[in-house]
C-alpha cells in the first residue's frame, strides 16, 4: 500500500555563530513497505526524521531522493491522486483548524475546500462518530485540545481516505479522550491502512501491527513489537522473590541479588516445573514470581545506543 524506495531529505541551516550554513540529513535513504490495513508506528529520539518523513509522504515537501508510493500512485508524480487517498494530522495540526469558525463550520469549511460541496450527511456522522454533537456550533478556539484532536481527526476523515498519517495524534491528550480514541480507531478503522508517529510506546505497542525505530535520519530496527522483542533478548526472565533465595542457587543462568532471583531460560515452562519442585520440596515461602520480557523502551534504548 505505501512503498518507500530510498527517501532522503536535506536541510540547510544557517549557523549563525559560526555565520556559515549547515546541513542537516533529516531523512537518510529510508526503505519501508506497508501492507493494506496495517498499523505501522514510527518511533524514534526528538529530530530522527519522524516528521519529515511522514510530510514527504503527504506531498507537503519534496524529498532530494528515492521515490514513494502511495495506494499505487507516485507521491510526487501524481500528488493529487495521493492526495485523495489520504487523511494527513501532521506537526502542529490543531493550529491547521479554524479557531474562529465552529467544529462544524471548520468541517464545512475543508470539505468545500476539497470539493465536497453536498458534505453535510458526511460531516453530521463524523460529529457522531467524534462525540461532538452538543459542541458543533461552538467556536473552537473554546474546545480543549482533546476536542481540538477529534475534530482535526474529522477532517482528515472528511474524504473518507483509505490511508491515514497520524503523527503523534495522541500527544497531550487526556487518558480517557486518548482511550476512546484509540477504541474508535480500532473498531472503525480495521480497513485503513495508518502510519502512527508517537513517543508514546504504550500506545504505540498497544496499536501498531509493526514498527520503524528511525535515529539520525535511518531505520535501525524494524518488525513487529514480538519480533523485536525475541530479537532483543531470545530468552524470558522468571523472577522470585523470597526470602529463601538460598534454595536457587543451583539453577543454570541465575543471578541473585538480595532476596530477588533471576533466572534466564529459553524453556520457561520447564524452569517453572524445576522452580515448583524447589518451592515444595524445601517448603519456600515465594512472595512473588513473575516472567519478564523486555519492554519497548529497552528495545528503543538498545536501538539508539551508538
Ligand atoms: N524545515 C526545516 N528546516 C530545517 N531543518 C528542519 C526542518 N524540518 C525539520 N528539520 C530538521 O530535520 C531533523 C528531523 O526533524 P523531524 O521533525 O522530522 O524529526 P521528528 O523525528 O519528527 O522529531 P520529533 O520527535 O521531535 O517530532 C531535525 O534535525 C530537524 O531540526
Ligand atoms: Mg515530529
């Protein structure tokens, strides 16, 4: 569905200390592949390229090198065509809104502006869907900034866009406005293939099918969440705490630090039978005992250390 070949995109900067210009290699030859219906989260450090990426896919700016496509369409040769196909949050999108105008007239608004002229049935079921009826005809430089997101949401829903590029939609919203959010992409958007930018790696680990770890400007890991998680670490850890850490001491790959032990297996379930027949054999009281697996965050953390 969305096809990335080589993407590469330079910024010049003046250094104004230094009174020369700079470049900046925002994006640094990228390839993706995103398959129809897939959430596909990109992550990475402030400045990785996050952004610039998702604007050259919108058309928004022109990539150096490398092509794209999106939905069969070149980005840049046929942009009006990739432009039909998408409903784009990127940067600070909220700003994009019409702050003197309604939620409901913004909708108008844009969707005149893409040549929906006989948009209303389209924009009541997004007031709908969005919970923004009893505030439709409500100036939105009143809304709070969770409405402000729903409703910058509606309208890059407006075309009804098989693509969408959400780039940190969910940044600076409360939990339970993020929740229903996240609930009515799950259960309306099933069809939609989506990018998903975020420094949220809940939310990101919670929604997306696969994900791109992008520093400096490249791609250095990539997979499902499972995936690169068993690439991380190709074993589980089993913890125990108790206060008889002694009865251990003897199980392969353990480490024991006060009255917690850890254990590193690849065959958890026979560890745990191995564990069990400690516990009852020497009668231990266990306070806890947990399996552990490695959390995105170390995974993003490994992938950054240079
Ligand atoms: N219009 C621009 N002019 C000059 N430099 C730019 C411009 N846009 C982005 N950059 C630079 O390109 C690099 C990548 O920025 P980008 O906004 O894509 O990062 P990001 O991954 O989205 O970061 P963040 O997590 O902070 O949103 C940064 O070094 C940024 O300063
Ligand atoms: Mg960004």
């Amino acid at each position: 569905m969305i096809v990335i070949n080589n993407l590469t995109k330079t910024f010049t900067r003046k250094n104004k200390k230094e009174k020369k210009k700079e470049k900046i290699v925002a994006v640094d030859h990228i390839n993706l592949k995103i398959n129809k219906g897939e959430i596909f989260g990109l992550i990475g450090p402030n400045g990785a390229g996050k952004t610039t990426t998702i604007k050259m896919l919108s058309t928004l700016i022109l990539p150096d090198e490398g092509s794209m496509s999106v939905n069969g369409f070149d980005v840049v040769k046929d942009a009006e065509k990739v432009r039909n196909n998408l409903g784009v949050l990127a940067g600070e999108f909220t700003r994009a809104l019409y702050w003197r105008l309604s939620g409901k007239q913004n909708l108008k608004f844009f969707a005149n502006l893409r040549n929906m002229w006989d948009a209303d049935e389209r924009i009541d079921e997004l007031i709908e869907l969005f919970g923004l009826k009893e505030q439709e005809n409500e100036l939105i430089m009143k809304y709070s900034t969770g409405m402000k997101h729903k409703l910058a949401l509606a309208v890059a829903l407006l075309n009804d866009p098989p693509i969408l590029f959400l780039d940190e939609p969910l940044t600076g919203i409360d939990p339970v406005t993020s929740f229903q959010l996240k609930n009515l992409i799950k259960d309306e958007f099933q069809d939609k293939t989506i990018i998903w930018a975020s420094h949220n790696l809940y939310e990101i680990e919670e929604m997306c099918d696969r994900i791109a770890l992008i520093n400096d400007g490249k791609i250095v890991l990539e997979g499902s969440p499972e995936e690169l998680k068993k690439k991380l670490w190709d074993y589980e850890k089993i913890v125990i705490v108790t206060d008889n850490t002694d009865a251990f001491t003897n199980i392969n790959d353990v480490e024991i630090k006060n009255n917690v032990v850890e254990i590193k297996t690849k065959d958890v379930t026979n560890t745990l039978l191995g564990i069990t027949n400690i516990v009852q054999k020497k009668n231990i009281r266990v306070e806890e005992i947990k399996t552990l697996r490695p959390t995105l965050e170390e995974i993003f953390m490994a992938g950054v250390k240079k």
